[in-house]
C-alpha cells in the first residue's frame, strides 16, 4: 500500500505552475468578521423562519437508507426547533447545493469537497462534524482495485479506466486527479481515461463488480459497505492511502433566523446517540457523537487542495 501526506503532492503541484484560486464569498454574501463563512443578515426582511425545516444528507449511497437512519436525529430536530423537519433525499451533489442556493435547503450535510462550494455560493454555515468518543475524526481517500486486474500500484493505472464519484467531491475526485497529475505525471484524458460514477457506493461496487479497474473512494463509506455485507473485503485491494481529511460538514444555510440556527446547533449538540440507527450506522467508522468545527481551521487541507487544482468558485 502506497501512503504519502496530500498536503506534500498538493505543494509539488503548486510548483509545477498550476493555475491558482483564492477561496471568496460570492458577492450575495458578507464576511465581516472574517471567519470565511457568510454572516448571519443584519436585516430582519432578510431573514427566513421556515414553518417547516428540510435537511439534507450528502447524496454517498441509497437515499432511502439513510432516511431511516436519520429519522430519529430528525425527531430530535422537530422537538429542539418546534416544527416539522422533512428528509431531502438529494441524488448529486450539484442537487444539494441548488438546492440550498434556491432556498428550499436549510440543514444539511454537505461532503468534504462539496464544502468549500457550499460556503461560496450557497451560504451554507457549517458549525459541526461526526467523530469518535475521544475526539478524533476523519477519512482517508483510498484508490482501490479488484484481484486480479493487473493493477499493482498506482502507476499501474496508466492507460486504463480511473473511476471518479463527481468533480465536487474530495476524495473522489479533487485529490486523487492532483495526485495522480503531481506525484505520479499522469493526466486525465491522456495517461488515463476518466469516468464518473457518481457516487462512492457506485464506484465501490463498480470495482467489486470489475466495472471498474480502478477508483478514488472514501474509505469511511466502503468500511460501511463491508460491514453491511453490500460488498466483501476480498473483492477490493487498496494501492493507495491518503492521509485523514475532515468529513461532512453539518450546518445551515446563512439567513435562517439568529435564533433558529442557535437552535438547530444545540439540537446538533445535544442530540443523545447511545441506542439510535445513527449510532449503528455512523459507529461503524467510530463515529459516536457530534463536535464543533470551523470552516477556516478544519478545510484548510481542502482548500489548499482546491488550489492545487486550480478550482474556482464560480456562483452563477
């Protein structure tokens, strides 16, 4: 298994002239205490007190699934805010972020890569992420192959298929592209043939299902998958290991009521996991409670990687 600090093949892609992007709020927004996330409007017309909340969870696997593994945190919600929560059962990426820049997304959790986007150009406010008892959090990006394919290590993939989730996403598509472009002088469209499935979990059982030769995944989303019997450990290797990224980001969007995001936070805070499908399904990666963060501390890797890549926010 290959094993290399990202932050080291992001820096030898600086060097090598990529074209850079500096991280700023579209102009919809203000950040006058300069946190890198759109303050609250001082202006009470622009403030939004929905009757009814809709949350969001990253679009990783089955929708459906995660309704129900949601379902009793969203009970919690409904009893901290005093009104109905509805589960949006996003299907992209690109979907989630429309639909909180249209207004008709309030919480949500947005995945690691789709963050940075998220803050830009659509006022999201994420104030939390899932982690361990003692603290600690976070995923690693893996690339993964199948028994037998021939791929040995990462330079292996030269002249095949590469399998990517979507261009939003970190790990499944922002680092390892860098990656594979810094450290290992291998470009998408001429070194290897890019394809985009869409989803971790679809990506995953792709090369399970030798699909796929080879793709970027989180591996908290494939440990996951193992444990639920979708796919076996014996149908994947891994060539490749990243180091630990932040994982979703929870928060709301900016002009939600002072007083309702305050609430939503405690509900976040507060929310008692022993016993609930949360606690199973999240446990599996040790996941087992709620932490504050910060968009400008906990993402800096991921902008650092946005630069690397030459990302630009751009806010139609």
């Amino acid at each position: 298994m290959y094993f290399r600090t990202f932050a080291a093949a992001a820096a030898l892609l600086v060097a090598t002239g990529a074209a850079q992007a500096e991280f700023a709020l579209d102009s919809r927004f203000t950040d006058a205490d300069g946190d890198m996330i759109a303050d609250i409007p001082t202006d009470a017309s622009q403030l939004v007190d929905p009757d009814t909340l809709v949350f969001a969870y990253t679009p990783v696997e089955d929708p459906a699934v995660y309704a129900e593994v949601w379902a009793d945190f969203l009970t919690h919600l409904e009893e901290a805010t005093g009104r109905p929560v509805q589960f949006f059962p996003v299907q992209s990426n690109a979907a989630q972020l429309e639909a909180m820049r249209a207004g008709r997304l309030h919480i949500a959790g947005f995945n690691t890569g789709s963050n940075p986007i998220a803050v830009a150009c659509a006022g999201f406010r994420p104030f939390a992420m899932m982690a361990a008892e003692d603290g600690s959090f976070g995923y690693e990006m893996e690339i993964i192959t199948y028994p037998g394919s021939g791929i040995e290590s990462v330079e292996d993939i030269r002249g095949k298929q590469m399998a990517f989730t979507s261009e939003t996403s970190n790990s499944g598509f922002k680092a390892p592209s860098a990656l594979l472009a810094s450290e290992f002088g291998m470009v998408a469209g001429t070194d290897y043939e890019p394809v985009f499935s869409g989803a971790h979990d679809n990506s995953i059982l792709g090369v399970a299902n030798k699909d796929y030769p080879a793709a970027a995944i989180a591996n908290s989303v494939k440990a996951r998958m193992i444990d639920r019997d979708v796919v076996s450990e014996d149908q994947l290797s891994v060539i490749y290991t990243s180091q630990t990224f932040p994982t979703t980001g929870y928060g709301v969007v900016y002009n939600l009521t002072p007083e309702l995001q305050e609430a939503i936070q405690e509900a976040f805070f507060s929310y008692d996991w022993e016993g609930t499908p949360l606690a199973e399904e999240f446990g599996r990666n040790g996941e087992d409670q709620f932490i504050p963060i910060t968009f400008q501390e906990d993402w800096a890797v991921i902008r650092q990687i946005d630069e690397a890549n030459g990302v630009e926010y751009t806010c139609n």
